[in-house]
C-alpha cells in the first residue's frame, strides 16, 4: 500500500508556462518574420473575433516586469518557448542578432531572479517562409529544425539545462493538418499522419545536434495526452476504439523512442489512409532512445465507443483540442466509426471535463510505458472570470480546478511515478489560437486594452502552493488573496 506524500520533493521544480505567439505580440518589430499563424490569423473566419497576436499581452515590450511579476510569485521555473521566426525569420539562413538578444535578455533576467528557464523551440509558429516550401510535409523542414535547434543550443546551451523540441506534436499534425482548425489550416488525413512522423524526426535530429553542443543538456519531447477510455469496458470493440486513439494521441509520440517503433495498432488501423511510404528505412532507428524526458500537458478526459453507424448520424461528437467541434473533419484518422461521448461533470470555458483522476491515471502509464523522467509542462483550465467591484477576480473554479490536478501529481508521486516539475498554464491571459481572446487561462488577468497584468485569486493560492510545496486548500484563497489585487 502506497501512502501520498504530504509535501512535494525539495527538488520538484514548481512554475507556470507560456507560448511565443500567445503572449509576445511585436510581430512585426525586431527582425522578426512572418509565422503560419500570422497567415492563419489574417484568413477570415479562423480566428473567433478575427482575433490575432499581433500585440497579444505585448510581452516583447513587457517582458523585464513580467519576470518580475513571476518572481514576486515565487516561481522556481518559467517554460516560454523561442519563436522560430523571430531568430530565423526565412526558417533557413541567417540567423536574426535581435531576435537572439530578446531571448538573451529574458534567460539572464529569468536566472538573476533564481527561476530555471524551460525552453521549448516550437510551439507551433512555423516560419511562413518554410510553409511556403512545403512546411511539415518537407523533410526539408525537418533538416531545417534541427539547424535551428543547434543554433539555440550555441546561444543559449550554457545557460539552459532544459529543453523541449517540440510542444504538442498531435495538434500540429492532426488540428493543423488534419482537421484544418489550427494553422497551416489543411485538412487531409494522410498528410496529418506524414507531418507526425515528420515532428518525430524532427525531434530526434535537434535531440542528436543539440547533444552535440552540450552533452549534458536535458532534451524531451512536449505531448497533450489524451486519456480514452472505453464506453464500456467489458466490450472488446469499445476497448479497441480506446487502444486506437491512444495509439494516435500518446504512444505515436513516445514508441518510436522508448521502443524504437510505432504501436502495434497503429499502421494497420490507417493503411487506407496512406501507405506510410513517407517512413524510410533507418528513421525508427534513428528516433530510438532520443529523448531524456517528456513533458505531459494535461486538461481533460475522453471516453469513446466504437459505433458502426457514426457516419450516418446528424450530429458528430468529437471535439478538437481548441474546443471547436468537428465538424466534416476529424483529427483522428481511421476514426470512421469511434465516437466521442459527451463529457460528463463539471465543464470548463471550453466545454472540457474535469477530471484529475484521468491526469494521475496518465502519468502513472506514461511511468510505466517509458521508463523516463516526466514533467507537467501544462495544466489549466479557462473560466468566465470577472473582475469584482473590489479589483479582484475571485476564480474559485480554477483554485478548485488546481487543487484536484496538483493534488493527482502528488498522489502519482507516491505511488512511484518520476514527476519532477509542475507548470501551471498558464501565467497570464493570452492569445488563445484558434479561440483568439475570448478564454482565460491564466492565473494573471490581462486587460487587453490596457494591457494592465491583475493577479487572480489563484495567482495568490498558487503562490501559497510554491511556499508551502504542498496543496493548500480551496478554502484558503479568499483570505490570501489582496484587495485590491497586485497589479503590474
């Protein structure tokens, strides 16, 4: 019998998370150049409000206070992502000196204040240039990267232990490319499923050329698990449909480099999709073992059943990882009769259940299944938050919603699970992708007229959480948040 621990480990790295595009802005300023999403953004009805991060939380103006902010929180790490675009703007070639200087500058503040920086190097804004080229689909991308990956590790290698190449693969491939609601918008089965043996690769080439730079440097690869589980368990089409999505969420991007190859389930089960030529001889082999940890990015559950008549019914259940329904295209290929049960139980902004005992059910089979060290790089949850008359934004949902998924890391640590660090997503309000502006996610209210930063009530339990390394309770929050809220 195992017994949860009461505090977090003296090493555990606590922190909070963010993404290039989603808070930067300045896209246009400093030599940077344009990204799919910039092309995304200015397509109509993309974006919900045909919102886009041209200016964002304008963190590129704003990033000296906002690392103050982070460090008046408390936090021990800080996972940001370098836009690509803006340190390469063609995605080949010449490397862009301001660009470098603005993530050089963030890094040497981040470590003045004590807070490890967390670098991951695509968040999902490729530049347009390589798109242009073919994008994903290219190998040719996939040589670029790992150019672009040993740069960073040149720049910045001696000052950043941790880095993640790639952050959610399976929305790049599948939303991107699959079900065309993320940019570069295309929406075709097959080419989803080259694009994700294509991030694969990607992966393993930066992995070996960063390694080359520094040897002792901390590489892992970044997913958005998915936890199917089976409609009914005792039935055997059900638990298949289940091993089918798991098979394209989770273990797609963790086989190859545990095991050196793809699951079982997984070629068989899309041979009429595309005939896989896009997998060379050698690329499994080359992908085997590239990888010292993987980060888990975590919001909510799935049940699935398998349905023979799915295709004919009116409505479709699926929901894309964005919140957007469906609709005609589906982000998991071979899915033709897998439906997607409704979520069941509390439901956040974007329609996701919570679920904390699906998160510690994952991050004991992502222990059990790799072998390999594992960090929550994401974890959140978007409400309807309001700003009181007294300035404060009282988001019990989100403290509750904290409380379960730090409580399940706890009790997966326990159990014997190798989790080693916590990001919170996310720091701040910030673009949301295709949702442009219209969720909350962060623990920080941003007013996007403005652009004033207003600490949250979980900002404040949050802060609790760092001090104390252990799950403060719900009702605490109240009383350690200040009226009127910090503001910055």
């Amino acid at each position: 019998m195992t017994t949860t621990p009461q505090t977090f480990p003296d090493d555990f790295l606590f922190g909070a998370a963010t993404a290039s595009y989603q808070i930067e802005g300045g896209a246009r300023e400093g030599g940077r150049g344009p990204s799919i999403w910039d092309t995304f953004c200015a397509t109509p009805g993309k974006v919900v409000g045909g919102d886009s991060g041209d200016v964002a939380c304008d963190h590129f103006h704003r990033w000296e206070e906002d690392i103050d902010m982070m460090a008046e929180l408390g936090l021990q790490a800080y996972r940001f992502s370098i836009a690509w675009p803006r340190v390469q703007p063609l995605g080949t070639g010449e490397f862009n000196a301001e660009g470098i200087a603005f993530y050089r500058g963030i890094i040497d503040r981040l470590k003045s204040k004590g807070i490890t920086p967390m670098v991951t190097l695509y968040h999902w804004d490729l530049p347009q240039a390589l798109d242009d080229q073919g994008g994903w689909l290219s190998r040719g991308t996939v040589d670029a990267f790992a150019v672009y990956a040993r740069r960073m590790a040149e720049e910045f290698g001696a000052d950043v232990d941790m880095w993640a190449t790639l952050n959610e693969p399976w929305v790049a491939a599948f939303v991107g490319y699959g079900a065309g609601a993320h940019a570069p918008g295309h929406a075709d089965d097959a080419e989803a499923l080259q694009v994700a043996h294509h991030l694969n690769l990607a992966h393993a080439r930066a992995y070996r050329a960063m390694k080359e730079v520094r040897g002792d440097l901390r590489i892992g690869l970044v997913n958005n698990c998915h936890t199917p589980r089976p409609w009914d368990p005792s039935s055997e089409a059900d638990r298949a449909a289940a091993d089918h999505i798991d098979a394209l969420a989770n273990t797609m991007f963790h086989d190859p480099f545990v095991t050196g190859e793809y699951p079982a389930v997984l070629l068989p089960n899309t041979a009429h999709l595309t005939d896989w030529s896009f997998l060379q001889d050698g690329d499994l082999e080359e992908m085997h073992g590239q990888v010292d940890w993987f980060g888990v990015n975590y919001y909510a559950s799935h049940v699935v059943r398998h349905n023979p008549n799915k295709g004919q019914e009116t409505t479709k259940l699926a929901t894309l990882a964005d919140g957007h329904k469906a609709g005609a295209n589906s982000p998991w290929p071979g899915d033709e009769e897998i439906e997607f049960m409704p979520p069941t139980g509390k439901l956040t902004e974007m329609g996701w259940n919570v679920d904390p005992s699906a998160f510690h059910a994952h991050l004991i089979k992502i222990h059990r299944e790799t072998g390999k060290p594992i960090y929550v790089t994401e974890n959140g949850s978007a409400w309807n938050d309001q700003i009181d008359e007294d300035g404060r934004v009282r988001d019990t949902d989100r403290v509750e919603y904290f409380h379960g998924h730090i409580g399940a890391v706890l009790k997966a640590i326990g159990e014997g699970a190798d989790v080693r660090g916590y990001m919170a997503w996310s720091l701040m309000d910030n673009f949301e992708w295709a949702q442009g502006y219209a969720k909350r996610f962060g623990i920080v209210h941003v007013d996007y007229d403005s652009l004033e930063r207003r600490w949250k009530d979980s900002a404040y339990w949050y802060q609790e959480v760092l001090r104390q390394r252990a799950v403060v309770p719900v009702e605490q929050a109240d009383a350690l948040a200040a009226t009127p809220p910090r503001t910055f």
